[in-house]
C-alpha cells in the first residue's frame, strides 16, 4: 500500500500514514530510515496488518 503521513507524535514516537482511501494506519516513527524522510505529506510503501489495537503499517513490502 501507499500512504502519506498525516500525524506525527514524536514525544510518543507515533505516526499515522492515511492511505488514498482514508484509512488510518499507526507507525513508530523510529522504524523510519533514514529519519529525515519523515514530514507531514511524506508517502511511503507499507504492508498494513490488523491488530488488537487497530490499523497498523508494518515493513515496506
């Protein structure tokens, strides 16, 4: 999947990817390389994954 980052939280270490669709897929933003890749608009390939806790983006494919 495709998605752009909408939300960063970096005293959490969280983010939100939103897919072409809508959907909202939380990601650490430490699991990001290299770090300067992360602004709000970025886009970026994910593999997204259901858990307990909702939508998740997972490594890139």
């Amino acid at each position: 999947m495709i998605g752009h980052i909408t939300v960063m939280q970096p005293d959490y270490d969280q983010g939100i990817l939103t897919d072409f669709h809508g959907r909202h897929f939380k990601f650490r933003l430490t699991a990001v390389w290299p770090s300067s890749a992360l602004h709000i608009g970025a886009e970026f390939y994910f593999r997204p994954q259901l858990t307990a806790a909702g939508l998740v983006a997972v490594s890139a494919p």
